[in-house]
C-alpha cells in the first residue's frame, strides 16, 4: 500500500474534478438503491416460492394428485400449500419464542395469526385435493408392508429398517472418529514446527475430502469393503464365515453387499463433517478453562475429558445429528455398494442384503408406471419428515443444552 | 486415617491411579489413539488415490482402450454394439452443461439474497432465514431429482415441444435449485465477516447501502464469494441422483439443453444398476470415470482453498 505518500497535504487545493465523469445525483443513486432491493426481494422470493413448489408438488402426488400444467387448481393448490408452510413456521418460531424468550403480547398474537392461518390453509389444502385424488398413497400400511408388484400396496418397511441398521453402523463408527480427530486437531495441537506443518496438512486433506462426490466414496467402498480387495476370496464364496447367514449373528471376510460395508462407506462420507463441526464447537470454549485446568495440574487430556469436551458436547451434538441427517439422505455411494433393487425382508444381521429409503425412492421413481411416482412421493414424504425431525432435534439441543461459557 | 502432629487429618493417600507414572502412560495411549483417528483421514484418501490409481491401470491396460483415446475420444458407447469407444469427453460435455444450467441459476440468485440478507433483511428475518437455509442445504438429492422428473420436465415440456423426457436442462435446474441454499449460506457467512468499520466508513461518506454494498463489502468479502461457489460447482460436478434421475443416458457430445446428456456420475450408476460382470472392461471403465471426477473436484477444492488463503483480507 502506497497511499501513505500520496495523502495531498491540507494546504493543496483539492484536486480537480475530472471533466467526463458524470456524477449521478442524489435522487438517481436513491433510485438504483430501492431498485436493487426490488431485485433482492424478488429474486429472494423467487427462491422461496420455488422450494415451496418442490414441497407442495411432492405433498400432491403422495396423496394421489396428478401433475397437471397450466391448471388453475395446480396454482391455487400451491399457494394454499405455502401458505400453511408459512404459517407453520411462524408458528414454530413464534412458540419456540414463548417457550424460551420473554413472554410478550405481540407473540401470542402472531401464534394465534399464524395458527388461524394455518387451519385455513389446510382447509383449503384438503378441499382443493379431495376432489381429484385417486389414492391417498400415504397410508399405514405403507409403513409396515414392504415393495410390491401392485403400487397401491408398495410400502417402504424393508427400507425403514434398513436406514436405522445402515445409520446406527456409520454413527457408531463415524462419531467416535470424527470427534478424536478434532480433538487431536484443536487440543494437541504440536509445537514442533514439523508436527505442525504436518497438523496444517491433514486439516487441508479434511478440506478436501469433504469435497469428494459421494459416489467416490460408493466406488471406494466397493472395493475396500465389498470386495476387500480380492484379498479374502471373492463375495459368494468368503474366506472367513462366522455363525450362519440366516441367524442373528453372522460375521464374514469380505463383507460383500451388506449393512456393513454401506455403514462403513457413509462413515467416510460424513466423517468430514463431523470433523468440522465437532473442530468449532471446541474452538468456541474459552481458552480460559484450559488455562484454568492446566494450572491445577491436570494433563491435557484430564483438561479435554473434564473440562473442555462436557462445554463443547451441544456443539458435538448438533453436528453429528445433522451429519446422521446426511446420512440418512444419502443415495448414491449405497446404491454402487448394495446394487439391489427391490428386497422383501429387512436386514437379519449385519451382512445381510438391505435396502435404504432413499435408494427405495430412486427405484420408484425410476419406474416407468405412473403409479409408483407417488409412490416415491409418498416415500419422500417419509423421509423428509424423518429428516425435519432430525433438525428440530438438533436445534433443540443446540438451544437447551448451550451455556454461555465466557 | 492417622492423625498428622498438628491434630488435622492428613489428606488422603496418593492413591495409584493418581502416580505420574499411570497418568503419563494413561496420556500416551490417549494421545496414540487420537493421532490413530486423525491418521485415518489420511489413509482415506491414500485409499482412494490408490484404488482409483490401480484399477484405472488395469482398464488401460485391456487392449481396446489407450490412453491417448480416452482422453481425446468423442464417442463413448461401452454396453452397445461390437465396436466399444471409451472416449471421456461426451461425459464431461454432459457434466459440464449441467454444471453451467445449474450455476446460471444458483450463482446470481444466490448472490444477490445473500447481499440481501446480509446488508438489507431485518436482523429477526435473518435469524428466521438462516437455519431455514440449513434444513434445505440437507434435502437429500433424490427429492430435488423426483422433483426435477416429475415436475420441471413436464413444464418444460408445455413450455417447448422440443424436450424430451429426459433432457439436461431439467438436470440442470433442479442442481441449481439443489445448491441454491448452500451458495447463499456461505456467501451470506462470507459478508458478514466483513467488519463492520468498512460499512460505516462507506455510509460515512455518503455512499447509498447498494453502494456500500456493492463497491466496498462485495469486493472485500470476495476471496470467500469465490471459494462459495468454487464449492457450488464442486457439488454439482459429483452431483448424482438427480443426473440419474432426469438427464438420461445417452452419452453425447452436445450443448444443446433440450437433449438426454450422460453426465460422469450417471454413468457410474447406470453401471452399477446393470448387471455387469465384475472383472469386465466396463467394469474398469467405471473406475476411471470416477477418477476423472476425482481429479476434477480436487482441483475445485484445491484452488478454492488457495483463494481463501491467498487472497483473504485480514481486517482486526
């Protein structure tokens, strides 16, 4: 920066303004002002109005409603739908505002809005779709059955289990990796300037891994844990068998197509994320409760085990929930792992073959009969509320158990 | 107990598990673990280099594919007829369309609600929007590609005649509505670190908020603009089963969005989906496209992360 010579001293006459440039005036810049905050608000509509959209037009087809252009019942069923999203949000926020914050008039009041707003809005959903609808899709049985030749009877149980199966082994395995990690990136941090120099290298290597496409991840997972590299023989004839692969317990060397290996695929998947979050949420304990913890004699894991991971687990927490959440939602690295289409019975142990929701969705919705996009629909619903379900846990946590630490 | 001369208990015995010598131990271990979790994020990606590495050289190695042709073909038909052509480039084509469809789309919107949220929205509409903003970054893709099949085809379709039931500009569509929410939170993060002196100093002097906005926070936040979207397109480059969904899966060589595209990760899944015999050419075929796409991401996150650090303002 050279600017320090260039400041004219107070005595010089101020420099001339340039003949050609034309200076807007004031009203003009206030124009281009509240024009650009028309471009914001419309284009920051036009985002909301668009995943409004997606989630009204999915909410259609579960119930059995089918796609039409240019239909005025589609537009007016559409903003029907927002207007209920809309008011239920308000309404989430507006309570969690009464149950946490002060208690002031003005929140009742938009509850009360938003929850009249509400009930109008679902009114007009229901009656705008009871008239078309040709099957409500989302039934109880969709629940409980599994896939089915007939679409009216499909149903997404064998998935269901198999995403708890297939999340509880990556959960298992990617937290307690994930959050070592960090705590070896932000808590030992080394002194020695080689360490170091190798600390700054793996955090670069976390970078990039959380940039790598899931479906790498599937292709790794493939030959890592699938196949074991062809060092174990091949996935029908296993070298190493242990109990009987119809009972409960059974375990086998290479894993071949089974909850296992796709666990341990989506463990690689969300392990970067994991890393992250878990890495700011110890960054954000106050440096003086390690000094506070060292200056009595602990070590630096007595310091980390007592006192810096208990202040940082909300955090811990809400990553690794929203990690699952991913998770649950990933697709592609299990479909190059399972590579199965449909399957009548959920997992019996952990080799066994499974399928997961959203790998269950892609089939569905890749089917050519009509029928079974809402049914994919109906699956999405399902998941999605599975995945809401997940975030307000999140939050919830995120609200309840953070204390102000500094 | 016993009782020490001055009459006060004595404190408790040191017990064993208090000696320096366990505490030390106990600390190693520790520390050994800890480095073993760490260490497993580098094997990972050795892993993967090493995988791809090595069956990648076991599909160059067959005979009916060079290098040279993998890198300059244009023809890329490894299921159908006699004549197979492993020609990488009608793949990349297909990703490359959709990328530039769903960037049109997420890049401007993206910016501009971010400058909105950041410099204009009222700071309760910013508290609402924001973790809005994460549960849709954490839709699974699957829904945005049903979305794209069911919904935006068929209104393309009304809209023109000309596009087919699958075509890359639903593809497209649906990946920029997909990284919509993930390029406007991290551009909103990365104005929002910008201090708020500059803003003053800018109102200071008269300038108007879009002024301010766009001749002073913009370009000092730009470093992290830039690594936003580097990491938008990222995403839409290994983005999977939305392109598997709604793009096709004829692997041609155009630019025109009303046409089935193959993209690199569709190929990959129509792959998987077919039953090929494991230790076939088009088995390895698959391995190389995945390296392909490897290295195109690793270059993405790699230069956005020389942005950030090279050309990161740092403001007190």
């Amino acid at each position: 920066m050279s600017q320090a010579s260039a400041i004219p001293s107070p005595r010089d006459p101020a420099p001339p303004i340039a003949a050609n440039v034309r200076y807007k005036s004031r009203s003009q810049r206030k124009m281009i002002d509240m024009g650009f905050v028309a471009v914001c608000v419309t284009s920051a509509s036009l985002s909301i109005i668009i995943l409004l959209y997606l989630l009204a037009s999915i909410a259609r087809q579960a119930l059995g409603v089918n796609f039409e252009t240019n239909s005025f019942k589609n537009v007016l069923f559409s903003s029907a739908f927002s207007l209920t999203l809309i008011s239920l949000i308000v309404l989430m926020i507006a309570g969690f505002g009464l149950l946490f914050g002060k208690r002031s008039r003005s929140r009742l009041i938009t509850v009360a809005v938003a929850a009249t707003l509400l009930v109008l809005g679902l009114l007009a959903t229901v009656s705008i779709v009871k008239g078309e609808s040709t099957y409500i899709y989302l039934t109880k049985t969709f629940l409980t059955e599994p896939h089915s030749y007939k679409p009216r009877n499909a149903g997404m149980y064998p998935a269901i289990i198999g995403s708890v199966f297939v999340c509880a082994v990556c959960a298992a395995t990617a937290i307690p990796i994930g959050v070592g990690t960090a705590i070896l990136l932000e808590e030992f941090k080394p002194k020695n300037n080689k360490l170091r120099r190798v600390q700054s290298f793996v955090q670069l290597n976390i970078t990039n891994l959380a940039g790598v496409p899931s479906i790498v991840y599937g292709t790794l997972g493939l030959t890592a844990f699938v196949y074991m590299f062809g060092l174990f023989g091949t996935v029908n004839e296993p070298l190493l068998e242990i109990g009987s692969s119809k009972s409960g317990f059974y375990f086998r060397l290479p894993f071949g197509r089974g909850v296992l290996a796709a666990g341990l695929t989506l463990m690689l998947v969300v392990q970067p994320i994991i890393i992250v979050a878990s890495q700011e949420a110890l960054r954000a304990v106050p440096d003086s409760l390690r000094q506070g913890a060292l200056a009595l004699g602990a070590t630096r894991w007595q310091t980390v085990w007592n006192i810096t991971l208990p202040a940082s687990i909300p955090g811990i927490m809400t990553g690794s929930i929203l990690a699952m959440s991913r998770a649950i939602g990933e697709a592609a690295p299990i479909l190059v792992v399972s590579a199965i289409g449909y399957i009548a019975l959920p997992p019996q142990n952990l080799m066994g073959k499974f399928t997961v929701m959203p790998l269950q969705i892609f089939n569905w919705a890749s089917e050519a009969k009509h029928e079974y996009h809402n049914v994919a629909a109906a699956g999405i619903v399902v998941l999605l509320a599975e995945l809401l379900t997940f975030n307000a846990v999140a939050v919830f946590v995120r609200q309840k158990f953070t204390k102000q630490l500094s | 107990m016993s009782q020490s001369p001055l009459g006060l208990p004595s404190l408790p015995p040191i017990g064993l598990n208090r000696s320096s010598g366990l505490r030390r131990a106990r600390e190693t271990v520790v520390i050994g673990t800890l480095i073993c979790c760490g260490l497993f994020s580098l094997l990972t990606t050795v892993t993967i280099i090493v995988v791809l590495t090595k069956e990648t050289a076991s599909f160059f190695g067959r005979d009916e594919v060079t290098v040279l042709d993998f890198i300059t073909g244009t023809e890329w038909n490894p299921l159908l007829g006699n004549e197979k052509h492993f020609g990488i480039w009608p793949l990349i084509c297909g990703t490359m369309l959709i990328t530039v469809i769903a960037m049109g789309l997420a890049l401007p919107l993206g910016l501009i609600t971010a400058i909105w949220l950041s410099e204009y929205a009222h700071p309760t509409l910013r508290a609402v929007v924001k973790p809005v903003l994460e549960v849709l970054a954490g839709i699974p893709t699957v829904v945005f590609g049903f979305f794209a099949l069911t919904v935006i085809t068929p209104n393309l379709k009304w809209l023109h005649e000309g596009f087919g039931v699958y075509n890359a500009m639903s593809a497209g569509l649906a990946v920029g509505i997909m990284t919509l929410p993930i390029v406007t939170s991290l551009t909103e993060d990365a104005l929002r670190a910008v201090p708020k002196s500059l803003r003053e100093a800018s109102y200071g002097v008269g300038a108007t908020r879009f002024e301010t906005s766009i001749k002073v926070v913009v370009p000092a936040a730009l470093s992290g603009i830039v690594a936003a979207f580097l990491l938008a397109i990222a995403r839409a480059v290994g983005e999977t089963m939305i392109v598997a969904l709604a793009a096709g899966s004829t692997a041609q060589l155009t630019i025109n969005p009303q046409d089935s595209v193959q993209p690199m990760t569709g190929f990959i899944v129509q792959m998987v989906k077919g039953d090929v015999s494991n230790f076939d050419i088009e088995y390895y075929s698959l391995y190389a496209v995945a390296a392909t796409l490897f290295i195109m991401t690793f270059l993405l996150t790699v230069v956005g992360h020389k942005i950030r650090v090279r050309f990161r303002q740092e403001y007190q």
